[in-house]
C-alpha cells in the first residue's frame, strides 16, 4: 500500500513536471511566433519609409543628394538581413539631412508617419525578441532544449531619428 502510494506520488510529480515544461515550450513557441510578427511588421514599416524616400527624391531633391538618398533607400530595401542594420542607419542618416521645408506637405506628413511607424515596429520587434531571450535563458529551457533548433533572437538597432524635433532645413 505505501509503495502504491509513493509510486503514484512519483507519477503526479512527473506529470506536474512535464506539463509544466510543456507549458514553458508552448510560452517560448509564441513568443518565437510574436517576434517573427514583430519582424514582419518592422520590415514592412521599412520597405515603406525607403519608399517614400524614394518619393522624395522624385518630388523635392535634386543632383548629388537626390541619388544619394535613391542609392541607400534601394540598399537598405535590398540588403540581406545581416547588413541591413547598417543599410537602414544610412537611410536614417540621409532621410535626417533633408530640408523638409521644400517638401510638400502631403509628403512631409508621410515620411513623418514612415519613420514614426519604424520606430514602433522596431520597439515592438526588440521587446518580442528580449522575452523570448530571457526565457531562452533560464536553466530547465537549456537543460531539456526547450527552444529546439530556432535561431537565437537578434536585436535590430538602428539609430532613431528625433521625432519630437524633425529637421526642417
């Protein structure tokens, strides 16, 4: 009768243990799932900002500045995800160095909105990505591989441009 009554204490044990390590491997599923939403949605906020540099470029600019902000819109759109960081704080850098004065003001309200957008969607993405790598870390998702073959998460760090403050000259 004791050993019946150990050995159905051992087996609600490891029950409550796997259920608990199943519940900690669906946890780390949809916050790999958050960050690739939150990946998604950053680089559809990017490919729209370069787009509208692009129009920009068409509208206002002129000359050497004119393709310079046409070739790093095209780069930052085109790079491969491990240059792309680089790419997009060229993009920022040229998009900061604008006079915003001689857009319209249809297209200033835009690239205002793009780069607001971006700066959300990165926000958004980093947040996904430091709770799916705080969990990564603890010891019982190491010792039993809780995070199976994904990829460790990355941060994206680009430079944020001063949305208080947009340029003007």
């Amino acid at each position: 009768m004791t050993t019946l009554l150990v050995l159905a204490l051992v087996a609600a044990l490891v029950m409550a243990g796997a259920l608990w390590l199943v519940a900690t491997a669906n946890r780390l599923d949809r916050l790999h799932v958050r960050m690739d939403a939150g990946w998604a949605a950053l680089d559809a906020a990017l490919a729209r900002r370069a787009v509208v540099a692009r129009a920009v470029t068409a509208s206002a600019l002129r000359g050497d500045d004119a393709a310079a902000l046409r070739a790093a819109a095209d780069t930052a759109e085109s790079a491969a995800r491990p240059e792309r960081e680089a790419a997009e704080n060229e993009l920022t850098r040229r998009l900061a160095d604008v006079d915003r004065s001689v857009l319209p003001a249809a297209l200033t309200d835009e690239l205002n909105d793009a780069e607001e957008r971006v700066v959300i969607a990165r926000r958004v993405y980093n947040d996904a990505v430091r709770d799916a790598l705080a969990l990564r870390r603890r010891r019982r998702v190491r010792y039993f591989r809780l995070a199976g073959t994904a990829p460790t998460p990355e941060y994206f760090e680009i430079a944020e441009p001063d949305l208080a403050n947009p340029p003007t000259s």
